[in-house]
C-alpha cells in the first residue's frame, strides 16, 4: 500500500474526527455566548424582581404550599456557620437549589436554563441577630 500503512491512516482520521469535534463544541460555545450577549440586562432584573414578588406573595398567603414550594427548590437540608469580620457577625449559608423551577417563564437563552434536576451550589451571607 502505497502513501502509508493503514494503523497510521486510521490513527490520523480518529485525530481530525476528534479535533472536529472540538471545534464543533467551541462553535457552539461561541453561539451561546452570542445569546447572552443579546440580553437585556434590566429586563431580566425587572422580571426576576417581579417572579421574587410573586413568590413572596403566594409563600405568605399559604404555609402549606410555601413549605411544599421550598421543599422542591431547596431538596437539601441548608447549613448556616455563624462568621466574624472586622467586629460583625453574619451568617454564611450553603445548599442546593434548583433553579431550573423558579426561573421557568422567565426569556432566557436555553444556555443558561438548568436541565431539570440541576442543582446549583452557592453561598450567601446574611447579617447576624
């Protein structure tokens, strides 16, 4: 065979198979990006404003489905640490929420909505009492 043997062919298909793939994956990356771009930031602040209202209201109106409410955004039990700086005291709290369920109707790019089941780790500090 005449130009090289075939393990060293196949073995460069398989390299520029995978490299296309990487590129693939940037170009979606990038297109992606170009959505977020597009976004109107004080929109999304007015809507979130508005979803948060919403959802104090119907968590205030009724204990019960507050409670069952909260049980599906935060699946996790939450832990708070009481912290120290410069003289203050605060609380730093971790858990899991799903987002996934309180942002939905919310126009966001489908880059940024979570898949059903996604959870987000995050911290948040809170004033001590």
């Amino acid at each position: 065979m005449s130009g090289g043997s075939l393990p060293s062919i196949i073995h460069a298909i398989k390299d520029r198979e995978a490299r296309r793939a990487r590129l693939q994956a940037d170009l979606a990356a990038l297109e992606q990006l170009q959505e977020v771009a597009g976004i109107d930031l004080g929109r999304l602040q007015r809507d979130l404003w508005t979803k948060l209202a919403d959802w104090r209201g119907l968590l205030s109106r009724n204990v019960g489905d507050a409670r069952q409410a909260l049980r599906a955004l935060v699946p996790e039990r939450l832990t708070f640490n009481v912290k120290e700086d410069k003289g203050e005291r605060y609380y730093l709290f971790q858990g899991t929420a799903v987002l996934d369920r309180l942002l939905s109707g919310i126009a966001l790019p489908k880059a940024l909505v979570a898949p059903t089941g996604f959870g987000i780790q995050t911290c948040f500090g809170l004033p001590a009492s």
